[in-house]
C-alpha cells in the first residue's frame, strides 16, 4: 500500500516537472518571436523613414523676374505678377533623378530692384508670394519698413512657407505686392531676382 502510495506521489511529481518545462518552452518561444517582429518592425520603421527621399539638394534661381505696375497708382496695396515656367530637367538629370519631386523648398535669397527713377521712396513695403492653378496662394518673403531712397531691397523670408508643391507644376505666379505711400500717375516697374534650396 505504502509503495503504491509512493508511486503515485512520483508520478505526479513527474508531470508537474513536465508542464513547468513545458510553460518555459512556450513563453521562451514566445518571446523569441516578439523579438523577431519588434526587430522587423524597427527595420521596415528605419526603411519609411530613410527612403521617403533622396536627400539630394540643388539651387534654383529665378533672375530678372519683372513685375510692371501700371498708371495710376493708388495709395496702399497695388499688386504685380509674373508668370514662371518651371523647368528641372537639367537639375534632375545631373542628380541621376529623373522621376523625382520635389519633397521640400525654401526661399535663400529675395532681392527687388526699383527701375527708372523710382525708389523706395514712393512704397512703405513689399510682400512677395507664389500662387498656381492646383497650389494655393503662399506668402515667402516680406521688407516692412523700407528704408527710404534705396533701389535695391533684400526682404525677409519665411521659414513658414510651404513652397514644394510649387516646383512640382508646370508654371507658378510670382506675385509682388507694393503699399505705395501716395497716388501716382507714374507707373512703377520693379524686378527681382530669387534663389531657392530644393530637396529631392
């Protein structure tokens, strides 16, 4: 009886042995497999955020932009515009990135240059912006206040902007706003010139 008793008590001795060893390999072999996936997950996070661009840069300038603001002038806001078509195939082809967009732009330099006689002194500030067909309406640089008898300006650009969308049209508007200080009967013709940091 003793013996029997003895043996049972082995017995499920034995098979407790067994279930522990057994939930230990479940829950090594599960967590071998949250490695593997947080691991790939981890790569395939590395993958979106490194391949969603190039990262390659180039300049774009626009030269010589001419905005003609004609007679009469009134006090306060009056509005020129200059039609641009853009053009990257040679950007794109010395960068080896033909189907490329371009994933972001911003404005480096803003110059306008007062034409004839005129100067800053017939204006109180300058606002320049881009529109297009399919892109709304952006602002990208400012020169509030003028200093006065000056011909040329370097305004202020906004890091804000969101100008990208613009360089991937085929034409964009470069809008030139002028708060003139006083009606005129003269017309006033400005030119400007652009530079802009373009990433592929």
């Amino acid at each position: 009886m003793l013996k029997e008793i003895i043996k049972e008590k082995l017995n499920v001795w034995k098979l407790s042995i067994l279930v522990n060893q057994l939930v230990n390999l479940v829950y090594f072999a599960f967590m071998k497999i949250s490695r593997i996936v947080s691991y790939t997950a981890f790569i395939l996070v590395i993958c979106f955020t490194s391949c969603g661009g190039s990262g390659k840069k180039a300049t774009y300038k626009i030269e010589k932009a001419s905005f003609q603001l004609e007679a009469p002038l009134f006090s306060g806001a009056n509005t020129g515009q200059a039609e641009h078509l853009i053009d990257l195939s040679a950007i794109k082809k010395e960068l080896g990135l033909d189907d490329a967009d371009v994933k972001s732009a911003k404005l480096v330099k803003a110059v306008i240059y007062f034409q004839d006689s005129a100067s800053t002194d017939v204006a109180n500030s300058l606002v320049l912006s881009l529109a297009g067909d399919k892109v709304n309406m952006a602002q990208i640089a400012v020169a509030n206040p003028l200093e006065t008898g000056k011909k040329e300006v370097v305004l202020k650009g906004s890091s804000e902007a969101e100008i990208a969308e613009f360089f991937n049209q085929a034409m964009m508007y470069i809008i030139l706003d002028v708060d003139v200080k006083a009606d005129s009967e003269t017309s006033l013709k400005l030119l400007a010139d652009l530079e802009f940091e373009l990433e592929f």
